[in-house]
C-alpha cells in the first residue's frame, strides 16, 4: 500500500529571530548617486556572494603590499587585448604588482603593443593563404631576442623580450609589460608551450632556445612562489598554462622547504574554468591560504580591483 499522506499540523515551527541568516541589510548595496567618487562607490558595493570576495580580494592584496609580501600577477594575452595594460604597469610601478608571467601568446601581444601601439589579427582571415600569423616582424624581432639565450643562458624570456624593446627602441613601449618589468628590475616571467603561438612557425623559429629561457622563468617563477606566504596570487584570464605553471612553481617551492602559509590565490575570468579552478583556488589553498574566484569581464574587473586597491593604499 502507499504511504500515507503526512500530518502537517504535527510539524514544529521554530521563532524567526532565532534563525540564523546569511544576508543582512547591513551587507546591502547603496543606491547610485550622481557625482559620487569612486571609493563612495565602492563602498556601496553589496558585502554578498561576489561582492564579499571581492571586497576579501581586496583586503589581501593590501595587507600583502603593507606587510612586504609578494603580489604575483598571472595574466593571459586577453587581458592585453582588452586594452588593460596601462593598469597593468600602473599597479606595477606604484609597487602593488611584485612580480609578473605570462604565456607565449600574451608575449607576442605585448610585444606588438611596443611594436605599432596595436594587436590582434583577424585569424579567419588568414587561414586560407596560410599568412594568419606570419607577420614578419614580430617573428624576427621577437627571434632575435630569443636567440640571445644561447648568449645568455640564465637569461629568461620575459627579461630578453624586454631587453629587446629597449635595443629597437620600440615607440610604443610604455605600453609594454616586459619594457616596464625591465625598467622597475620586477621578475617578468614567460611560459610558452611550444607549436602554440605564431612565432613558432617562422623560419627563426629554435625550439631548443626557446625552451631554454622559458625553463629558466619557470625557476625564477619557483622563487617568486617560495616568497608567496602571506602574499597574494592573481591568475587572470589564463586557463590552461599558468595555472599548470603555478601548481607545479607552488610543489617546487614547498619540496624546498617554503612551508608557504597566509596566502590568497585568486581566478579572474570571463567564466570559470577547470585548471584555474583547481590548481589556483581550490589545491594550493588546502596548504595554509584561501582561494577566491571572480567572475566577469577583465575589461571591467580589473580595472575594478585595480581602482579599489588604490583606494585602500593611497
């Protein structure tokens, strides 16, 4: 026989004040206002969900930079050709970015930034004739300093890029990542997966140079990570290689010994992803730190984060 219908009159009930809540008004936005600053605005920021990882973010990049610990900024070539690089090297030498990586493809977009003060190619374009990425002069520019590692051989990739826009005298080279990382004497860390970018197909192309200095920033980015306790990872907008980069960095660093504790590592994306997921919010932090993911557009979240940082340290 089927069960029978329960007795709600039976069912206890308990008082509402109680019942404890996740959202209070005290964590509610304010309304706009017309003329408001910037930090008035960011002070009405909701203190829910996103909002309260947000304001968290926020508070671990400043407590990092008044305490002297690192702010590692991580970034794919998106974040580049959303035109973010002013803010980028803006944090950089106001002191709140310490250290910088990226991959090959966000490289050649800084490089090309120096270059001609534009990126970003039409792709489908290309593909018919095979001239998608066959540029001639980002190849051979960008060659010529990678060839430097046989010269060179402790020298990395992103320090022989920047190297390089110093030598051409690159016209555009404020808007370069690695020409600034060069000029302020920050680690600037460049991590390529051979046969992924453009300047793989190019005549000039040697493997074994490229490898050479690309290794050699995976272990000065494994000194970076040694130093994270109590400072700050920030993976933006990378999905695959930095965030493979960072956890194996972040193993190094803990087989010699940093016992890394009190830091925060932080996803921003357009949408979550597995790696990044894993690797930067959910692994590392098990160790001793806390993991947060933002969500949204880089074009406006960084600049976000970027104006509420210097709100709080200002």
């Amino acid at each position: 026989m089927p069960p029978e219908p329960v007795d709600l009159s039976r069912v206890r009930t308990v008082p509402l004040q109680l019942r404890p809540n996740k959202v209070s008004r005290s964590a509610f936005a304010r309304p706009p206002r017309k003329g408001q600053s910037a930090a008035e605005f960011l002070v009405g920021l909701p203190s829910v969900l996103a909002g309260a990882d947000f304001r968290a973010v926020v508070e671990a990049v400043v407590s990092a930079r008044r305490n002297g610990r690192p702010v590692v900024f991580g970034f794919g070539a998106h974040v580049l050709k959303c035109g973010l690089s002013p803010v980028v090297i803006d944090l950089m030498e106001r002191g709140i970015i310490t250290a910088a990586a990226t991959n090959g493809s966000g490289a050649i977009h800084d490089f090309e930034l120096a270059l001609i003060g534009e990126t970003s190619e039409d792709v489908a374009a290309g593909l018919k004739d095979g001239t998608f990425g066959m540029v001639r002069e980002t190849g051979e520019l960008m060659h010529s300093a990678i060839h430097r590692a046989w010269e060179r051989p402790d020298a990395g990739l992103g320090e022989l890029f920047g190297e390089q826009l110093d030598l051409i005298a690159a016209p555009n080279r404020e808007l370069s990542v690695a020409a600034a990382a060069r000029r302020l004497t920050l680690p600037f860390c460049v991590h390529v997966a051979v046969g992924t970018d453009i300047i793989h197909m190019h005549p000039q192309a040697d493997g074994a140079a490229l490898g050479r200095a690309s290794f050699n920033d995976f272990k000065r980015l494994c000194g970076v990570v040694k130093e994270l306790s109590g400072g700050v990872y920030l993976n933006v907008g990378s999905a695959v290689v930095l965030p493979e980069v960072f956890l194996k960095a972040f193993t190094v660093a803990q087989n010699l010994g940093a016992n890394l504790t009190g830091f925060t590592t932080v996803n921003m994306d357009m949408i979550a992803h597995y790696r990044s997921g894993e690797n930067v919010v959910r692994r590392p932090p098990t160790v001793g730190g806390k993991g947060y993911n933002l969500i949204g557009r880089h074009e406006i979240m960084l600049p976000l984060l970027a104006q509420a940082i210097v709100e709080e340290l200002d």
